[in-house]
C-alpha cells in the first residue's frame, strides 16, 4: 500500500521573530512581545490570530499507516527545536513519497511549514517537486489545491467552499469518534509558557488519530473501504491505542467508549 502519512501541527507566537521585526529589545519579555503583536493584529482585523509567518512550530504529530501497521508520535523529543522537527517531518516525505492527509493543513499547517523551512534552510526537494525530475509529479503533486497528493480532508469536503468548514472536534464526535479532549489551540501558547510541552505534543498527537479516522469514514463514503475492511480498520487503530502507554491514550479510549 502506499504509507499514508496524516499530520498536525501546534504553533506558539515566533517571538524572536517578532523582536527583529518590531525592534524590541531583550528587556521585553516574551510574554509582552507576543501580547504586541495580539493586540495589533486584533486591532487591525478583530482577531488575534497572527499571520502564518509569524508562528514557530512547537510540535508536529503524525499517524503513520503502511503495510506495517498504525503508529501515531510526535516528531523529535522535547529538548529539539523547531528546525530538527520540520527537517524530519520533510526526511518522511522523502523517504516515503506517502499520501500526505490533514485537517485545514492547506490553509494553515504546510504554509506554516513552508515558511519556518525557509527560515532555517531546511530542503524539502520532495515536497516541492512539480514535475521537473518526476514526471508523475507534473499532474498530481503535494502543492496543488486540487491534486491528492495532499488531501486537506476539511478544504475537499467542504467542496473548497470555504463557508462550508467544519471543525475537525465537531465532525470527529458526530462520527462517533472522540474528538478533541479538553485542549485546544487558543491554549497551546499558555501551555507552552508553562513549560507543559508533552501536553501540547499529547493533544497533537490526538488530534491526528481523530483525522485519521475522520479519513477512513471518508474512504468508505467514496468506496474505496468496503464496511469489512473499513471496521477492521478501525478494530486496528483501537488495538494499537490500547497497546500504548501514555495517559493521554487511555482518556482517549475512554472518550471512545
């Protein structure tokens, strides 16, 4: 089969970033640089939510699915910075050219990405290709809106209409699935001043199971899992759950029911 990789990311305020652009000086303390530019952004288009430039990765979680089995995990440890998680989450796609799935990921996450490899210099020559040295590449590439090489589940099921979007949390739990579990992004800022980073990398990595099963319902709305397959399916991502360790997996489980 060919690997099925589902990714999310969790993003705090680029506060460096912010005292280059903005001049501010080591005196100002973090916390003051990033309410700036809140306050400006809300000042100027009624939300807080910083441009995608502006957003440092502090975690990025994917489920893996191949012929060997379902894994879900972060990306990195806890001690690596931002640059290490972007470079291995790109070494992936490399190595494995897999079907790349996301919730809003063409509309925040990749672009994130994009940017934060720029950054750091990061290559990604798999990722960008468009035909040049793979030809298979030209009609069907990770960049196109409209090709498959990167299914934004929320972007082609809302028929690219933008009014129509749903939240993963609440399409996860009208599915039947768990959804999100008390966490949300709005909090990935306190959590992450709080020096609680393994919860912000907990909830990511719950956030891609929930689209990964939002991904194989959708499988079987196209007919390309048949109901055998697609509950053995499900049966396996219950079973490999159970077989973790992590507390947040059997909250998670519990959610499930």
């Amino acid at each position: 089969m060919i690997p099925v990789l589902v990714f999310d990311i969790e993003t705090i305020p680029d506060v460096a970033g912010l005292r280059a652009l903005n001049k501010l000086g080591a005196e100002v303390p973090d916390a003051e640089v990033a309410q700036q530019a809140f306050d400006a952004r809300r000042e100027k288009t009624g939300s807080d939510f910083l441009q995608h430039h502006l957003h440092r990765v502090a975690a990025i979680s994917c489920v893996f699915r191949d012929d060997e089995g379902f894994r879900v995990k972060s990306l990195g440890s806890l001690e690596d910075g931002e640059a290490r998680l972007i470079q291995d989450f790109y070494r992936v796609i490399d190595r494995y050219t897999p079907q790349l799935v996301s919730w809003n990921g063409g509309g925040f996450d990749l672009p994130v990405l994009n940017y934060r490899a720029l950054v750091h210099g990061i290559t990604a020559s798999r990722f960008w290709e468009m035909g040049d040295d793979d030809r298979d590449f030209k009609w069907n590439n990770y960049l196109s809106r409209y090709h498959t090489r990167h299914l934004d589940l929320m972007d082609h099921l809302a028929m690219y209409t933008g009014r129509a979007n749903a939240p993963l949390d609440d399409l996860a739990k009208l599915c039947g699935f768990p959804g999100k579990m008390g966490v949300d992004g709005s909090q990935v800022w306190t959590l992450y001043r709080e020096g609680r980073l393994q919860e912000i990398r907990d909830y990511c990595e719950t956030d891609v199971v929930n689209t990964y099963l939002v991904y194989c319902r959708y499988l079987r709305l196209r007919g390309q899992l048949t109901r055998e397959v697609y509950d053995a399916e499900i049966a396996l991502v219950r079973s490999s759950l159970q077989a973790l360790e992590a507390r947040h997996w059997g909250e998670y489980l519990a959610l499930w029911g």
